[in-house]
C-alpha cells in the first residue's frame, strides 16, 4: 500500500492463536511478523516474515522487534523485564507488562482482584508444608486446590490434592522459587467464561458469555451462549471482564475463567490475555472474530460486532488421539455435515494435544452439540469412547 | 501432521484470488505451494512456499510442479501445452487443460455452449472488416461488441463499436494472431452470475445467484442472492453452470456470467474457471466460502453447504482512488459500521486496481447495499461521487 505505512503487527509465538490470527490479517490487510519457536511450528507454516528464535534471549527479542510497529502475543510467558525494554524501545507490547503481570502470576492476580472486591475462590500463597495445613484448616480441610504462580497453562502446574501426602508430592515436584498458590476447590455448576477486548484508547466490547467444559484441564467443548445463563449473571460476568480489562489496562483480548456456583454467584478462575480458547467459536459464530478484534485492538481501531451469529455455536477441540492423520478425517466429517466448520493447525498429532478445533452452529442446541461432538470424535479416531458408547472402536 | 501425507496445493498466481484461498487453506489445514509473479504480489505477501518465477516458462512451472500434489490457478492464462505438461508429469491441474481452453478462448466457449443448446448472444468469428461487416447486416446495424478471443479480462480486449471507424480502430489494435470474436449488443435488464463448484469425482454445490453491476468492464458490486429474481430463471441460471461444469469437466469453482433479458431469459455472456469477483460475498455471507469450496474440489473432498447465512448479502469493490493509502479508512468505517466486513488484498493503490472489498449483510437490502457502498466509497476517497451526489469532495 503507498501512502501512509500500514502498521506491521509483531507476534511472539508461532502457536494455532497466532496461525488464527493470521487469518484475520490477510483480511485486514495487515502484515504480521513472527517470532516463532520452530521453522515448522503451527502459525509459521502460514505467515512469511518469521524469525525462528528464543523469546526468552533479550537480544533475539529486540532485534525481532524492530521491524515491528506493536507487538503481541500468542502467549504470556514473556519474562516482565523483556517486555519493559520492548516498551522502552518504543514497540508498544500490547499487552503491556504491567498487565501481563496479572497473566503471568497467579499471586499477583489474586492479590489484584481481591482488592477490587471481585469474587475468587479462597485463596493463600503458600511457602512451607504448615501453610498448606493452616489454609487446609481455614477452608474445612481437604481436598484443596494448588497450583505454581507462575508457568502453568492447560492444566499444567495445578493439582487437586485430597491428602498430606498430596502436598508432599507438590511440594517435590515445584521448582525452587516458584512460589505456591492454595485455593479452595469450589463447588462449582459449571464453567463460564467471558472475553472482553480491549483497545488501548479504552473502546471495549463483550462476547457473549460461554459455557465451557474442561477435561484433565484442558478445554474440550464450548458452548455459546451458555445455555439457561440467567441474564443477570451474564451481564455481571461480562462486567467482571470489563472492569478487568479496564483496571489492569489490558490491550485486546482479556478472557475471565469463572466458576458459576449452585447459588448463583461467578468466582474469577483464571485470566487469560490473549485470544483463548473459548473464543474459537467466534471465527464460525460472531460477526467479528476475536482474532480480528484482537489484531483491531492492538492497533487501537475501531473494534468489531461481538455479537453472535446464530443462537448456539458449540466448539469441540480436536485432541490427538488414535488416529494417525487428521486430513484422513474429512471425506467423512465433510460428507456427514456439509455445515460444519473445521479447523486444523497444521500441527503434529500427539496424544492429547490440542491439533483442532471444529464449530457447528445453528437453532437446535442439542443438534448442534451432537454434530460438533461426532466431527471432533471421528477427527480423533475414537467416535465411540468420545461419544460415551461402552464398545471400543473396531480396528 | 503425522501418517498420510496432507496433500500440498499448488497455486499459479499471486493476485488476491490465491490471496483469499489462503485464508480458507489456513482453516483446512492444507499447505499452499504458490507460483507467484513477483515477491511482493498479493498472495506472496502470505503463503511462505512461494516460488517467484514466470508460469509461461515451462521448465519454471514443471520445476515448482514438482513440490505440488494437485495445482490450481489464480487465473486462466497459463498455455494449454504448459498444462498438458502438469498433467503427464502427473501433477493433476485442476481444473484441466480440457475445461481451461473454454476459459481462454471466447470462440472455443460459444462454439461449445452453441453446441449444448445453452443460450448466447449471437456472435461470429470475424477476420477481416468484411466478415465485421456481414455480422453487423445480420443482427440489424451497431453496435455491436467486438472481443479478442484470448488474453482479456475485467473489461481489456473488449470493446463497444459503433460504426465502422470504431471497428477499423479495433482491428488495428489487436495483436496480428488473435482472433476476433464479434458479438450482438444484448439489450440486457442486468448481469447476473451463477457459481458452481465441481469436484473431479462429479459432486457440484451451486451458490444463490447473484445480481453483478459492472462499471468499464469491472465487476464493482454484487447483490446475492439477485434481487425480485424469478425463481424459475434463479434455478434454468444455477442449471447452466451445472451442466456447463459437468459438460466441460470443470474442477473447482465455475462463474458463469450472464445476461437477464426483458423477456426473461439469460444468456451466458462470459466463463470463468476459478474463484471469482462475483463470489466474494460467500467469505461473510454464506455457509462455505467460494474460495475453502474451491480447495476443497480441487483436492475431490466433499464440498461444503453454498447456502446464504443472511436474507441479503452486498459486496462492493474497493478501486484504487484518490485516497493515498487504505489503512487510513479504518477508523470512520470500522466505528461507522461495526458489522461491516472489510477485505483488504495488500495491493499498491492504483487508479482503478481492484486493491479490497467490502461486504455487508443482514435484513434489509436498501441499507445493507447503502453501507457497503459507503465504505468501499470512504476506502477509495471519493465519497460524494460514488454515492451520486454532485459536489466533489473538498480537499
């Protein structure tokens, strides 16, 4: 383009957000440049000016840079005082690291959302084996929940502990100096989620408020919007993630992991700033993407529609499984649904890895579960067991 | 991705066509290989396995061939003997040089579609002022239409004569070998356009028809489905693209461009064997994209549900205008309209260039047509006189 120069938008990480992302770019026009961990990794197959390096080596990270106008992340693990020299330098990390910080250390966010009185589970930092005892005590005993500060993501890093001999093991298996987090287990209906973007002039819009069912802590299956959600709650959890995202200055997009407990109350899971997971859905479901809402906040442009396009959207990632090549799954899935919606990574299949996802949409909640569901299961290789069937899958 | 190899697509050319079935091959998971004309073109600025090289050039072509599993094009220009190459080295174009030749020869296309019985203008082969002149006696004096048989596209080579100095100019300017093909005025109500898609194993989807306006030879805004479109005619317009698809063993996407006349009939006025201009809209406006469609025939997987997602779609092309830059559109239209959907190809800006698209969709056609129209206007920066209102725009 001649004229004013179009922004180049650096991303960190070569993951399926910033493969995602990109498509929402080549539509925008906007160029992306990446730095990615593998020549091969998922959104290095599909974005040309890649740098393969280490974000975590401070002079890879700034030379990368300065071919980029802001820059954002596929994931939260860049170390703070990298960020503050990105920023230093003048390549605007969206998220800043004053925000990321919430991301990056689970202490910190709890400390953080506490003092602006949103609800959490019961929580304490825990150093030694009598903390964990004392914090035991104080919640009615086991089990608890603990989970490192700092480097988890999918699960990793959180363990539900039912005895001492539990907290033994966790204490074992954390590094040193990374710091412990004991939280109550909640008694929880069901998990929520909201994703909020946020621009850095503070426009600021809200997708719908999803359900989301996690396995082994990983998220399987959302559905939008969560069904029978009273409409209050909604609105509260929406407000939640904005005044999340408003406090903690987070630039595009902010996703807020609530549980929603049996007596109508949201307790603040998790947070998330990045696009995530449970808002796949808006690719196939929403007006706008919240890729594309990410890359137009990042860039402080107008943000796009949140709102959803049919009244459910399930999405059901694709994890690998039995079989050994996903694209081997189309012929079927394409012909059964010619409706639905599949995306996959380009990434290699291994067990349990998230390699996929699939969106179906439509009037009928219960049909539309069921057709996400079977694509997922057929893609990996185990439609019986995903289904709930008792037989296992013929060879 | 593990096991069974994901085939690799090949694409022969670097516009926004190949542009926009990246963002669909992202989706599917399956890797562009893209022969481009320059480093900088559209589709290279996004696919990483591009090779920069002349497809004219058959040992060019066959070397890039040799990384792709299946090849399709980004336009029709590639030689018949260059495709017949790819077909016995075994690298299976798609479609075939078989179906092309109709798409790069008007008199090998009307002889054909005469021979099915499928409605055209009246036309003839035309070597000399002479036979122009028997011609222009047979359907009742000018003007008539005179075209180069080969070589044109969005309007070049195509010229209204009307009188015989006009047709002197003609036949001077075409190339000494080209044939001319001449071709009855048809007094038309409007153009419409009926996209089929085929696979090699015969499966055909058929997308709504759609209402196309054209300004110089140049598509500049489609309405799907064509507005008040008898449904009789909608259906005899989506079997022609069918039958011609079937008949002429196309593969991939087929546009069949046509006329309605006052008397309600379509005539077919031009064939197009790829993604085209005419089905943008179906990236935001229907269940599966011309373009995933498109990669999905050409590799003879099931194809996707054509289907509108809202009662109107309009696209309207963004020309190269007056404005310097496009990037600097964003934040009037994307505040202005926040469903609005904006496609940007990364092109330089020049006067006339197709360089982006627009797409609104939702309920009511008059303001869906009115807001794409407002902001392909705002992008080319010539607001007033592409709404039709009289003043220019101040400085």
């Amino acid at each position: 383009m001649s004229g004013v120069k179009t922004p180049v938008v650096g991303v960190v990480g070569g993951g399926q957000l910033a493969r995602m992302m990109q498509q929402a770019a080549i539509g925008l026009g906007v160029p992306l440049r990446l730095l990615a961990e593998a020549a091969d990794s998922s959104a290095a197959q599909v974005i040309t000016d890649t740098v393969v390096g280490d974000y975590t080596d401070l002079a890879t990270l700034a030379a990368w840079a300065e071919g980029c106008d802001v820059v954002t992340f596929d994931h939260e693990h860049v170390p703070a005082g990298h960020l503050e020299r990105l920023a230093a330098d003048g390549h605007q990390p969206r998220p800043g690291p004053g925000a990321l910080a919430h991301a990056q250390d689970k202490a910190v966010m709890r400390r953080r959302l506490s003092a602006l009185g949103i609800g959490c589970p019961r929580h304490a930092v825990v150093a030694d084996p009598q903390a964990v005892a004392d914090f035991v005590a104080a919640v009615g005993g086991f089990p608890v929940v603990l989970k490192a500060t700092r480097g988890g993501y999918d699960g990793k890093a959180v363990w539900m502990v039912h005895d001492e001999m539990g907290v033994s093991r966790v204490l074992d298996e954390v590094p040193a100096g990374v710091a412990l987090l004991a939280e109550e287990k909640v008694d929880f209906r069901r998990e929520l989620s909201a994703l909020a973007v946020r621009s850095p002039s503070g426009q600021q819009a809200a997708y719908p408020v999803v359900e989301s069912v996690q396995r082994q802590g990983i998220c399987v299956e959302v559905t939008a919007p969560a069904p029978d959600l009273d409409p209050d709650l909604a609105r509260q959890a929406q407000r939640i993630a904005m005044r999340v995202a408003a406090e903690l200055d987070v630039t595009g997009v902010l996703a807020v992991e609530l549980f929603e407990t049996p007596d109508g109350r949201v307790l603040v899971n998790e947070l998330a700033m990045r696009p995530h997971n449970t808002g796949h859905w808006s690719i196939d479901g929403a007006v706008t993407s919240q890729f594309e809402n990410h890359l137009r906040a990042v860039l402080d442009l107008p943000l796009g529609d949140p709102t959803a396009r049919a009244p459910w959207s399930v999405m059901v990632n694709i994890l690998g499984g039995s079989a050994p090549t996903l694209f081997d799954g189309y012929p079927h899935v394409q012909a059964r649904d010619p409706r639905l919606r599949v995306h996959l990574y380009g990434k290699q299949v291994l067990p349990g890895r998230k390699v996929g996802h699939v969106t179906a949409y439509g009037d009928d909640l219960d049909d539309v579960r069921a057709r996400a569901r079977h694509a997922a299961a057929w893609f990996e290789g185990q439609p019986r067991q995903r289904l709930g069937l008792s037989r296992p899958q013929p060879d």
